[in-house]
C-alpha cells in the first residue's frame, strides 16, 4: 500500500456519493478546483500527508498514515452555508464510517481505516482577488479532515 493508493481509494469512495459530488469535484492535490466558480461545490482536495509514523514491531512495519482532504462548500450568506457544511459533511463522514459497503478497489483504505479526526476549524476561502476588500465575503467554507489509515508490511 501506497500514500497513492490510499488517495485515490478515499477519491473512489467519496465520488460514489453520486448526489453530493461529480466527476471532477474530487481532486487529488489540485487546487485549482477552487478558483473557478463556485456554483458546482461542494469540493473535496485530497492532500498529500503532512505525517506518517512508521514502526518496527517484531518482524511487521505498521505504518500510520495521515491522508488530509479539504471540504469546501459554497458560501451563500453565513447561516444556509454553515448548515450546508455540516450536512455535507456528515454525508462523508457517515458514508467513510461504513467501511463495509467501500468498493472492492477500495479494500486497502477500508481495512486500514483507524480514525477520522478534524485538523482545523471551519473556515474561509476568499476571492484572491477581493480578500482585502473590508466588505469582502467568501467564496467557500472548508475545513480540514485527515484520516488515520494503518498500512502492516511483512519483512
């Protein structure tokens, strides 16, 4: 297993969610999905891992590995968007928890799968072009996740 695997497994996963993203709404260290218009979020940008922890027990390497995902909705005014939010995100959470139903592909992340965790709170993404303006509003709110996926390799 592979941090690329793992990426594209959670990629596979979260475009299964056929009511909530398209094809090309799930993007995989590309962020350019956020400077064009906002109209077709919510957007998930799988990141490349900020962390790993690989240990040695007795003949096994377990390896942690810490996948991180963006999930930016589209920001209407403050109160409908932060409900979006977390609607949205409780339909990834509830469909990332059911490992049973991952597709065969998918099997790597789904047997792996040790926690999900929140790395930030929820925030703004702006307009790089209007983010100094004082009125300015944002375009999204995006928060952070990261899932802990347990890689064991035999020596």
């Amino acid at each position: 297993m592979t941090e690329a695997v793992l990426q594209a497994d959670l990629q596979r996963e979260l475009l299964k969610l056929t009511t909530t993203f398209s094809s090309g709404d799930v993007t995989i260290n590309d962020r350019s999905i956020l400077d064009g218009a906002n109209n077709n979020a919510p957007y998930v940008v799988i990141d490349s891992a900020d962390t790993f922890r690989a240990e040695l027990i007795q003949t096994e390497w377990q390896v942690t590995w810490t996948i991180p995902f963006m999930l930016a909705v589209k920001f209407t005014d403050w109160d409908t968007s932060r409900i979006s939010f977390s609607a949205v995100r409780q339909t990834v959470l509830t469909a990332l928890m059911d490992v049973e139903h991952y597709a065969d592909a998918s099997a790597l992340l789904g047997f792996g799968l040790q926690a999900i965790n929140t790395e930030s709170p929820i925030g703004e993404i702006y307009d790089r072009y209007l983010e100094e303006a004082v009125e300015a509003l944002p375009v999204f709110l995006a928060q952070r996740i990261a899932l802990q996926v347990l890689e064991i390799r035999r020596n």
